[in-house]
C-alpha cells in the first residue's frame, strides 16, 4: 500500500482488526520512509463507501470528485495542493461506516477548508450552501471575521 503523505510505495502494517461489526478490516499502516501513519479498511468490493446524495439516490464515493471542488475551491490561493489531495484521498479513513451523505462530506471539507484559507471557505461554502440571499452570504462572512486570523495560529 502506497504511503498518502510522501508516496512511498510499500507500507508496514502495524495493527489489524475487525471494524464495523466484521464487515471491514481496519489496518494501522506504517511508512518507513516518512514514519507516518495511516488508517486503511479493506471491505468485499460489493461495499464500497457509498455516498447518499440529496435527491436520495446513491452512488460510490469519488475523491477525484471531492478534490476538484477543493481545488476550484483554492483557485489563486496560497494553499498546497498536496494537502488537499491527501485530504481527498485519505477521506474514506475518516469514514467508519459503509455510507455517507454528500451533506456530511460537504461539512467535513468546509470545516478542513476552514482551517486552511477563509477565502477558500467562503468560495466552497458558497457553492456547497448556495446561499439564497446576500444577506445570508455576508451573514457567513462575518461570522469567519470574528475568527482568529489563520496565520495567527501557530504554536497554539
Ligand atoms: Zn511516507
């Protein structure tokens, strides 16, 4: 298994157990280049994570999909491109369950963009929310205002 952070090709696996009542097997791995950890489920291909969208239909999870609203999202931003790829492909870990809602997908990445650029936030959010009114839009926006800078967060 390929490492998500630093691409190395070969990973150790340093624990093993069932999750989610048998139905997957939930693998600590480690990379013995960078020394970083990630989570991986194996399940049958019958279940692969499935995202229930609005309309009430369903279909199998897309990080491509899910990256490139972050990259429109981060368009002539100072954000690293390989924080949101790995963000996108490591996604599935932060899943537990068999199933997700693009409603649920959509707040983990508004909450992920909101720790990396407020104008980034703003745009997914725009897009994610489909504001209806100015009012709300501007609403949102000073809600971020009365955030702490972002840059001022280091060492905190
Ligand atoms: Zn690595």
């Amino acid at each position: 298994m390929k490492c998500p952070y630093c691409g190395h090709p070969d990973t150790r696996v340093v624990d093993s157990r069932p999750s989610d009542e048998g139905a997957a097997i939930r693998r600590r791995r480690e990379c013995p280049s960078c020394g970083r950890r990630f989570t991986t489920y194996e399940r049958t291909q019958l279940e692969p994570l499935m995202v229930l969208k609005r309309d009430g239909r369903k279909e199998p999870f897309n990080p491509d999909k899910l990256l490139r609203g972050l990259l429109l999202a981060c368009e002539k931003r100072p954000v690293d491109r390989e924080v949101l790829k790995r963000f996108a492909y490591t996604f599935e870990d932060q899943v537990p369950g068999p199933e997700i809602s693009s409603e649920e997908i959509g707040l983990k990445a508004m909450a992920f963009l909101k720790e990396l650029d407020h104008v980034a936030y703003i745009r997914f959010a725009s897009v994610y929310r489909e504001f209806d009114s100015v009012e709300r839009f501007i609403e949102e926006i000073r809600r971020l205002s009365e955030l702490p800078p972002v840059d001022k967060k280091e060492g905190a």
